[in-house]
C-alpha cells in the first residue's frame, strides 16, 4: 500500500503528458480527483467484449484490461513517489486549491504556499518550519 501522506497530488499522465491527473490520498489509498473522474487507460464497453459476463473470454479480457490500468497507475504513483512535494505543487498550481484538505485558496500566500491559513495552523512549528525549507529546495531543483 501507500506510504504517501494524506493529501491531494497531481502529475502528468505517463502516457500523454499533456494530462494532469489529480488524487487524493486518504490512509494510503489513492482516488481520482475529484470523485468520479476517469483517468488512465479508457474503461472496455461492454459492446466489445469477446463474451457474455462470466464466461471465460470474458473473464480474461477484463482481467487484461485490469492488468493494463493497473500498470498504469503503478507508474502514475511512482510519479508522486519520486517527488511528493512537487506532486502537491502541482495540485495547488492547476486548481488553486490546498494540497493539505483540497479546500479553495484564497489569499497569495496560500498559494505560494500551497497550504491554507487553517491546515498550516495545525502543523506544528518546528513541522512548519522543515516543510518551508523543504519548499524552499523543491522549488530549487524544478
Ligand atoms: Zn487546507
């Protein structure tokens, strides 16, 4: 499972750059942002698939397309992995919103930030500080 941090990230799909996808991490787990998006490979229709539900084609053609979307997002999470903090960059960058509770940022600091007034208050101050300086590098290295 997961070991990223709750939060909201957001890289380019690997197959079409040109695609940011979004999630939100909740105890290890990661979902498309926002709820119900489709991301990766296209979902088979039923209108194409080799066999009636439960027959043996048709077991096999949704195993592979399980095994496709699945190596699919495998890489997308090792995207976030390489870089956690940029992936929530990213996030806060396309939609303005908090990576910490994905609620809208609406002052220049939060954005800068990435974090609005009410998450960065709960961080404690020492956590605050090496999450600045940890800013401070990614935004050096991008
Ligand atoms: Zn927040």
């Amino acid at each position: 499972m997961s070991t990223l941090p709750d939060g909201y990230y957001a890289v380019p799909d690997p197959d079409d750059p040109d695609t940011m996808t979004r999630w939100r991490v909740d105890s290890g787990g990661m979902h498309p942002h926002p709820a119900k998006t489709w991301y990766g490979p296209a979902r088979p229709l039923r209108k194409d698939a080799p066999g009636k539900p439960g027959t043996d084609e048709y077991i096999a053609w949704m195993r592979d397309y399980f095994d496709e979307w699945g190596s699919w997002a495998r890489r997308v999470k090792e995207a976030i992995e390489a870089n956690p903090l940029i992936a929530r960059f990213h996030f806060t960058e396309s939609t303005g919103h908090c990576h910490n509770c994905g609620r809208v940022l609406t002052d220049g600091t939060s954005r800068t930030l990435g974090i609005g007034p009410d998450c960065r208050e709960r961080i404690p101050h020492d956590l605050f500080s090496a999450y600045l300086a940890e800013v401070k590098r990614a935004r050096e290295v991008r």
